[in-house]
DNA sequence: ATAAAAATCAAACAAATGTTTGATTGAATT
DNA sequence: AATTCAATCAAACATTTGTTTGATTTTTAT
C-alpha cells in the first residue's frame, strides 16, 4: 500500500478509535490526517471503504506468526502456547487503537466485509488453539478438556477488555506504579496481564510449570 | 419512571444496541417505539439525555443483589462468590442489549456523566471482589492471592465477549445443541458460561469444590 | 360541563453529513 | 518544451441530523 493511503489510514484509526467510526465524520478524518475532505474519496472510494480498508490493513499481518510457531517442531506445546500468547498480547499492546476499533465493530457492525473478516479471524484463531491443545492432550502435557470456544472467549475478552482498564488500573495500583511514566506504565501494565493470562491457562488446560 | 418513558427507553436500548448511539437516529428511536418524534425531546430533553436516562434505568438495580449476598452470613465466601457470580451471568443474560451498549459506550463514550456511572459500576465491583477475596484469604478457604484488577478484567471481559460471540458458538456446538429453539440455547449457553467462569475463579483464587 | 394540563402531531429549522465537481497545481513522460 | 497523468483544492450537492415550533388532541381536575 503506498504511504499516503498509510498516512491517512494511521490517522483516521486514532480518531475512529476515541470517538467511533459512526462518531467520525470524513472531516474529522482529513482533518486529523491534514488532508483535503476530498482525498477519503479519492484514495478509498468511500469513507465505508477506507474502513474496510482499515481492516484488511491491520489484520492482515495477524495470524502468520502463530501459524509459524505451531508449525515449528523445536518447541513443546507449552512453549507454543505460551510464545503465541505472548505475542497476542504484544500486538494488542502495539495495535491498541485498532483493537478498540475491533471491539466496537464485533458489536455493531453492519459491514459484510468486516464482519466476515472479524468472524474468519476468530475462527482461524479457535482452529489454532485446537490444533494446539489436542497435540497437548495426546502427548499427555494438558491434564484439562476445557471447553476450547470459551478459552477463546477468556483470552480474547480479557485482552480487549483490559485495554479500556488501564487507566483504572492506575488508581488501584501504589504510589511507586502510578509514578511511572506512560510508555514505562503500559509495560508494566501489559507485563502483569501476560503473567495473568498464561495463569489463566495453565489451570485451564493443566500443566506444569517447565 | 412513567411507563412511557420506559417503553421508549425499551426500543431505544433494542436498536441501539445493534447499530451503536451514533448509529441511531431519533428518527429511528421514534418510529421503533411508534412515538413521534418531538416525544424524545419531550420526555426526555435530547437524544444525549435519553442515553443518560437508559444507563441511569439500567445500571440502578445492578450491585444491590451482590451486596445483600456479600453481607449475609449464612453463605460460605465460596457459596457467595459462585452466587455473585450467578447473578451476574443472569444479569447479562437478562440485559444482553444494555451490556452490549456498555461494552461499546466503555471505549467511545465522550459523556461525563455516562462515564462516570460505568467507573463507578466497575469501582463498586471491584471492591466487592476485594471484601470477599480477603475474607476467604483470611479464613484459608482461597489459597492464592491472585491479582484483584485482573480478575476482574477476565470475569467483565469473558461475559462481555461471550454475548458476541454466541452465534459463533452454534456453528461449534454438534448437532444436537444447534437444533435446539433460540431460548433453549441461550439457556444452555449461558449454563455452560457460568460453569466455566467458574472454572477460572476457582483455579485463580485456589479453592476446592464444596 | 368547563377549564387546565399533559400529550401528540406535522412541519420547519439550522447544522452537519458523505460525496462529487471542476478548476488548478505538481510531477513524470515524451 | 509540450503533454500527459496524478494529486490537491475550495465550493457546492443533496440527505440526514437533532431540535423546536405552534397547533391540536387527549386526559385530568374542578
């Protein structure tokens, strides 16, 4: 995609992130991205489509990397799991903005398009994690049968919703956390929800600590 | 509240809750409800002040239940957690549409007044959790000492992301679950929701079963 | 039955919306 | 240098938006 698209795409996610894509006027947009209001329509067709747009961008780059892990035989099912959780939570970190966006379309959506992609996403991840566990259960390292679908549900719901909990988090958090500045705060913050997920998971599926 | 009101606020819940505040027009309120529509100006001053009078409606009746429970002593801290629990499942099962509101009003809402009633919700609940967590620690009943905020995340993020994706969940379930009539499902979703939300809380916080 | 109050209605309002137009500028190609 | 193509712009467009108006109907109270 070429850099202005980008440019504009990067823009418009910030914007669309805070105040919703139905919040956002094609204004607010050219203005945030210091374009003219004609360009949305001149590089995206339309500003439905520059959403689309959005998607196929962001999610494009989602799932490779786990495949590859799940692929690799030099790690055992823990360290997959585990590795591929880890990066989940990194990119939800890094991509926090589009996940906020994705949030809020998985609920109100009346976009085909989106809401294909949404919904292929969830299930190739689903896919994954079952490829993943039932390798585990065979081999004995998972001692649980959870049920996969609301493991899913678990890991995805907490991740999404611990987004719009950071700020909150601040105020439980003692004097020493809340001192810390913004970049330094969100490691801190994501470090501590990737400590608790693989918790989550080691006692769902059951296994030991390596 | 007259009952007009609430008849409007009815509607306005349904449709908002699938197309989004942004996305719903007074026009489309209006003609749901089969008022005219100068009565959303009417009742309740603006379309902004209408969203304000659902959450006020809605969140109202929320926490009373738990802190009856919480304060009762006849139950176990295990008893109280897992009825506290139950209720909150009930809840959303009940208010699916309002939760699916707050999920999207939890990242775009831009109204002080909406955002101050959903940190209060996750306040309150929170220091529930707390109350009840310390005394089972106390007692010895709960074994760990698992990160409050966080748990909190999973338990709001899984139910949250569960009513999504619960038409997901047929395409999952064999055949015998996917012919079941739409109530019938919803029950037996949410039966197996509240089970494995149980299931997490009770590895987290490190209890055996009664 | 009459007066007062509450509820309903179609119509109008200004403002904001997404999109298109047609002219103008800039860069690349011949 | 001339021509072609891509990019940018201010202005205009038809709709849709939330809200208000002022008249009319319905309900309530006297």
């Amino acid at each position: 995609m070429a850099t202005k698209e980008e440019h504009i795409l990067l823009h418009a996610e910030q914007i669309i992130a805070t105040q919703g894509y139905n919040g956002t006027s094609v204004r607010d947009i050219a203005a945030k991205a210091k374009v003219n209001i004609s360009m949305i329509s001149y590089y995206f067709g339309s500003k439905e489509k520059l959403m689309e747009a959005l998607f196929k961008w962001r999610m494009d780059s989602g799932i490779h990397f786990a495949q590859e892990i799940l692929e690799n035989p030099d790690y055992s099912e823990v360290e997959k799991i585990e590795l591929i959780l880890y990066n989940y939570v990194n990119r939800v970190k890094k991509l926090k903005n589009f996940y906020l966006i994705m949030q809020t379309q998985q609920v109100i959506s009346q976009n085909k398009i989106i809401n294909d992609l949404l919904k292929n996403y969830r299930l190739r991840y689903i896919q994954l994690l079952q490829l993943l566990i039932e390798s585990g259960q065979e081999k004995g390292i998972f001692k649980n049968n959870p049920n996969l679908f609301f493991i899913h549900t678990t890991l995805t719901g907490t991740l999404f919703n611990a987004i719009n909990g950071m700020q909150l988090y601040k105020d439980f958090a003692d004097d020493e956390v809340s001192k810390l500045s913004e970049a330094k705060f969100k490691d801190y913050y994501f470090e501590n929800l990737f400590i608790h997920l693989k918790s989550l998971l080691k006692n769902l599926l059951g296994y030991e600590n390596k």
